[in-house]
C-alpha cells in the first residue's frame, strides 16, 4: 500500500471526537495534522503493513503531514524483529518525532530481545539536542535497564540530563519514580543528596507517592524529602 492509500485509510478510519480529545492532550501537535485514529485500529493496521513488501515507502516518507501517521510509523517498527533493522529504523525516525505520545509509543520488541546491544545508542540518544530523542532515551532506560540489569550508572546517565523541556523533565521524573519502586534503596540517595533539579525532584516524589508499588511508609518518608521553596 503506497503512502498515499494510506492516508486515505486513515482518514476512513477518522473519530473527530476522539481527534479533538488528542489536540487537548498533545499541545505539541497542531490540530490539523489529528486525524482521529483510535489506537487499537492504528495497531491493527500496521501489523497488516508491516508485512506488506513497500512498506518501506511509507517509512522513508518523513516527516509525515499527520500525527496519525507518526503513530502508525512508530507501531510499524516496533514490530521489526531484525534488531539491526529495527535500530537502523528508529535512527532515521527519532528527528521527526515531535510529542510525547509517539515517542511514547515508539517500544521495539527487537530491543527487549538484546537491550545490551542498545546501550551505545541509548547514550548517544540521551546526549542528543532533540527534545524526543532525549525523552526515548530515557524511557528505554526505565523499559530495559531497571530490574536485573539495573547498574547505578544508569541512573546516573538520566541524572545528569539537565534540560528546560517539559517533556524532557516529566520523563526522567517518571524514570525515577519507577526506579524508586524497583530500586528503592539504591535510588534514594538521588532524592536525599538532591541530585536531581528542584521541579523534576519534587516531580518524581509526586509521581512516587501517588504509586501504588512504593509502600506507605516509603511514601511517607520520600513526603519529607520534598523541596519547599521560601516564599519571602
């Protein structure tokens, strides 16, 4: 299918309620590159093409005029089973992302195969200028990197990120909320040495306390570590 039929097909598949529920929850993405897709259709959809033989028309037709297709161009290649491909796919990819909830999206099963060979990427990734590719280097950090083969220096990669982006911020937030829920007592010291900047701090404990995996006298605790701002 060309790229040109796909589109079309998004557009069949159109829910304009749905798309104006996206553009309030996507600030980044103007409303009218929201076609509407629902997720699961999205889904569907590209496990179908991704075993069409010109998918490749589709991929390399960056940047997409629609989010709908940016979406659908990150479930494509999270189905790559080819970990080289798939790496070779994301690089050419990452540029283009330009919201959270692709980017968000965007999780290659080729990579929870061999999260080792991702490592030289993930720091590239994380040192990079772009809001997103800084986002996805952290999320696969927290995907891959915080159970068995959780190492102090990845925490330490994501806390040394300092950046003015929101995006950016909530994500290593949200990392080290879900480290503090998998590595309770290696990733504490963040928080009480307050290594982390004032808002993704206090972000993260939010994050934490509200988390039904940190107990409650974690979470009363991480409560006294909040940073309080002087009002004078």
């Amino acid at each position: 299918m060309n790229k040109d039929a796909i589109v079309t097909e998004l557009f069949r598949m159109q829910d304009k309620s749905y798309a104006r529920m996206q553009a309030k929850i996507i600030p980044t993405v103007p409303a009218d590159r929201i076609i509407g897709v629902r997720t699961p259709a999205l889904r569907e959809m590209a496990k179908r093409l991704s075993k069409e033989a010109d998918i490749n028309e589709f991929l390399s037709s960056v940047p997409h005029p629609y989010f709908d297709e940016d979406q659908l161009h990150a479930f494509v290649i999270s189905l790559e089973k080819d970990f080289d491909k798939c790496l070779a796919q994301v690089e050419a990819f990452l540029p283009f992302i330009d919201n959270w909830a692709t980017c968000d999206q965007l999780s290659p099963k080729a990579f929870k195969r061999e999260p080792e060979r991702l490592l030289p990427s993930i720091q590239d990734w994380i040192r990079s200028d772009k809001t997103y590719t800084i986002r996805f280097a952290i999320g696969m950090l927290m995907q891959h990197f915080l159970n068995d083969r959780f190492d102090i220096k990845y925490a330490d990669m994501v806390a040394q990120v300092r950046s003015e982006e929101y995006y950016v911020n909530m994500m290593i937030a949200w990392y080290f909320a879900t480290a503090l829920a998998k590595q309770y007592e290696k990733v504490l010291p963040y928080l009480e040495e307050k290594r982390l900047s004032d808002w993704v701090h206090n972000k993260a404990i939010q994050k934490s306390v509200e988390s039904y995996r940190i107990s409650d006298d974690q979470k009363v605790y991480l409560k006294t570590l909040k940073i309080r701002r002087n009002r004078n």
